[in-house]
C-alpha cells in the first residue's frame, strides 16, 4: 500500500457538484470520487446540505495502494468540518460506510 504522503487529494468545484482528486507521486494516473448535491422537488424540503456520492474511479495502474479509501476518507473529513450529510450511492463509499460504523452520524 503507497505511503499516505505519497497521494494528494484535492477538491474541485464541478457545475453544482465536485470531485475529490487523488494524485500519486510519481504517476501519471488520478483517481477520483465525484459528488453532486441531494435535490428533490421544492415540497420534499431535501436539505441541501446532503451531497450524493456518485463514482469513485481509480485506474489499474494505481490502484491496490489504497488511493479510494482515501479519496472516501477525505470526503467524511470534510462532511465533519463543513457540516454535510453524505449519500453514499457509489457501492464502495456505502461499503466504506458499512465498515466504519462511527461515520453513521454522517449518512443521510
């Protein structure tokens, strides 16, 4: 597994949405995790304050390292600072979420 200080995440605004980018030392390849935020119909009173976890991709030639647990932790280290719920649509952050029982508080 690559040395967590070898892997920079950073957070880019993207439309209504953002993406969370893992950039290896060394590699060419990123990995990612794309958010969006939970809209619904004005009467459903859905909190914007709830952002949608909707892919987190990590080619071949990085993956194994760790990179999209991660990319899932940065996100639940922003939700705490920031104050947003998190829907995890993507199979592996719902898995991540399933695994760490102490981000519940965090689940929308």
């Amino acid at each position: 597994m690559t040395d967590k200080a070898q892997v920079t995440i950073t957070h880019h605004a993207q439309g209504q949405g953002g993406k969370y980018v893992a950039k290896v030392a060394g590699e060419d390849h990123q990995g990612y995790l794309e958010w969006e935020p939970k809209t619904g119909l004005p009467r459903e009173n859905v909190a914007s304050s709830v952002r949608v976890a909707t892919h987190t991709v990590v080619p071949d030639a990085i993956g194994g390292r760790g990179i999209a647990a991660q990319l899932v932790e940065r996100l639940v280290a922003d939700a705490r600072k920031q104050e947003f719920k998190i829907d995890p649509r993507c199979s592996y952050v719902a898995a991540k979420f399933d695994k760490n029982p102490d981000w519940a508080d965090l689940r929308a």
